[in-house]
C-alpha cells in the first residue's frame, strides 16, 4: 500500500532508491507499543519487470536482525531462568576458551561486542558444522584486550549461540520456535530455515558466484556453515513479524535493562542492540532513548520507547550483488522523513494511518 498524506515523503525516497537501484523494493512498517501505524511497499522482488511485486507477505533475509530478534529475545528467558548470567565466564560453558587473555571474558562481554574478539572471520572457508566453528573461534587470537573497547563481532555471538544451546541442552532454531510461539503467535512468520512453501515470496539475496539466484537460503556465509542457524544471522521474515516482535520488546520488562549504554570506552553498544548515536542509521529525529540494528542484507529495526514508535525496513539491497552502499544514506532518510511526517501530522493523522 501507498503511505498516508503524512508519509508521502517515504514513498519518494523509496521510488529514488528503486531508480538508483539501490535495492529492486522494500517494505516499511511503523508503530506503536499497542500495533501498527502503516506498511508501505515499494517495488520488486529483483529489478527485472517480470519479477514480482513487493507487497506486505513478502519473506527477507534479515540478517544481523537475527541478534535481537532471536539471540537477544531468548537471553531474556535464559536470565529470567537463572539457567545463564550475564557475569558468567564464557570458560563456564565452553572447555576450549582457553588462554589467559580471554579467562575473564564474560556472557556480557559476548552481548555487548567487548570480548577480545575481532569483527569477522570467513570460518566457512574451511570449517562446517558447529564443533569445528567452536574449536575455530576458541583459537581465535583476540584483537584487543577485553572491555578496552567494542568491535562489532559476528564470531561474539557465533560463540554466544553455541553456548546458549550448550546451557538449554537443545538448538537454537527449537528455542527460537517455542519462544515465538509462546510470546508472538505461532502464525508470525519468523523461522530461522524457511520452509519450501515461502519460496516464491522470498526476496532473493546476492546471487552465487556461478550466477545463480540464492532465494530462501541464508546469505551469510558462516551461517550457512553453521547450517542455517546461528545466533549472528539466519532469521527470516516479513515485516509484519518484524513488527511484532518489535512491540513484544516494548513491552518487555528486560528493555530497560537490554536498551541500557554499555560501559566500555567509547562504545555505543548495549546488550546486543546498538544506541542512538547522530551517525546512527536511523537518521537524526529519533530520541536519545533509541535502540536499533541493521542487517547486512539490507534490513533494519529501530524502536524509540520515548516516542512510542518502531520502524522497520526491508529490503535485499544486496541483490545481485552486495557492492552497493546506497542503503546508508537511504535508511537515515526514510527515518527521518518517517518521523517528520508523524510528528508534523499530529495525532489525528497518524490514529487515521492505523484505520
């Protein structure tokens, strides 16, 4: 659907980005803590005019997403349960973290990209399956002391999933499932391993490099490895069940605890989410309060608890191929006209825009 009065400005900003190709569609949706506002699509599934068209049921890789919709999502349970602490020592759950530059590395630590451990590793290269990644990031040299700083790390949370299984004593995909089932509804359409069913409506990511389209496989390379499900990627979605999830955590007891700046130097960090920062992704009128993540696919989450608002976008800006960083200033602009527009709207237009 078109956007409200309000939002025409969206609708813009999406026909440029479609025109400069920074992705062939996307689909955008706004709320509040008690539902949605509006969903605006835009454009195709891939830029060929054959391709279908992006509506509301269209399925996305949602990438590094998967660190707060599922990891983050299910740490509150393992918290809650007693069964993990954020202050556990990663050596507790893990008999190959060994070394005395990491014994001090905490679950916390994992959460709040602070480990030691650098920003990414093509594991995939010469290791498959769980065991040997786990042997592969315990052997890791660290890049920087513990705590002394903050590097976006995939391999952080690789390893954090693996020893959320190992304290659970089941695999992360089950775990997500029963969490989305009992919190979200088992209709929402969120699963890490899309079944075959989803295919057709699933934007395709970059394509392999014989040429070949990749269409309901996961794009990350180390979570395809890791066989689809990992703790860093593999979640897909549509925004709808982006939506959703993201209110849950509106709602959630754990979000001021979870939405809490970490105190390591010069980090933006929190647990697993990131903060607003003027550089952030969300663009400029978001509160201080905000908390957010991008996937590298081309997805984003943004939820403002002092506005009472969440955003998400969808998009495979990485079809056909990931050479394209469009996104970044396209994602700033969509936030912001997106606020702008509520705001400058009032509180009757944007009750209408629910209608």
């Amino acid at each position: 659907m078109k956007s409200t009065a309000s939002l025409s400005a969206v609708d813009r900003i999406l026909e440029d980005a479609i025109r400069s190709r920074v992705f062939p569609g996307a689909t955008v949706e706004v709320g509040r803590a008690d539902g949605p506002l509006t969903t605006i699509v835009a454009g195709r599934q891939t830029y060929d005019a054959a391709s279908a068209a992006v509506d509301a049921l269209t399925i996305y890789d949602l990438a590094s997403l998967t660190k707060v919709l599922a990891t983050a999502s299910l740490m509150i349970n393992e918290l809650a349960t007693g069964r993990m602490r954020l202050n556990d020592r990663v050596r507790h759950w893990s008999d190959g973290w060994t070394g005395d530059d990491r014994q001090s590395v905490t679950i916390q630590d994992l959460l709040e990209h602070a480990s030691g451990l650098p920003g990414h590793r093509p594991y995939y290269q010469s290791r498959r399956g769980r065991a040997s990644i786990e042997v592969a990031i315990c052997e890791e040299p660290l890049a920087y002391p513990p705590r002394s700083q903050s590097i976006y790390s995939d391999p952080g949370f690789m390893f954090l999933g693996l020893v959320m299984e190992r304290a659970a004593g089941t695999g992360l995909d089950q775990l997500f499932t029963a969490w989305r089932d009992r919190e979200l509804g088992a209709n929402t359409e969120l699963r890490f391993r899309p079944e075959a069913t989803w295919r057709d409506r699933t934007a395709p990511t970059e394509n392999r490099p014989d040429g070949e389209e990749r269409r309901g496989e996961v794009h990350d390379e180390n979570a395809e490895a890791l066989g689809g499900v990992a703790a860093h990627a593999g979640l897909f979605g549509t925004a709808a069940a982006v939506g959703a999830c993201a209110r849950w955590w509106m709602r959630s007891p754990a979000l001021t605890q979870f939405s809490a700046k970490s105190r390591v130097p010069g980090s933006s960090r929190a647990l697993a989410w990131d903060t607003m920062l003027p550089t952030s992704s969300c663009g400029t009128r978001l509160s201080a309060a905000a908390i957010g993540h991008t996937g590298f696919t081309g997805t984003s989450l943004w939820i403002d608890p002092e506005k009472d608002l969440y955003i998400v976008i969808l998009s495979n800006r990485v079809y056909p191929t990931r050479h394209n960083e469009g996104i970044q200033e396209t994602r700033r602009a969509l936030h912001d006209a997106i606020v702008t527009g509520l705001e400058d709207a009032g509180p009757a237009a944007a009750a209408a825009a629910a209608e």
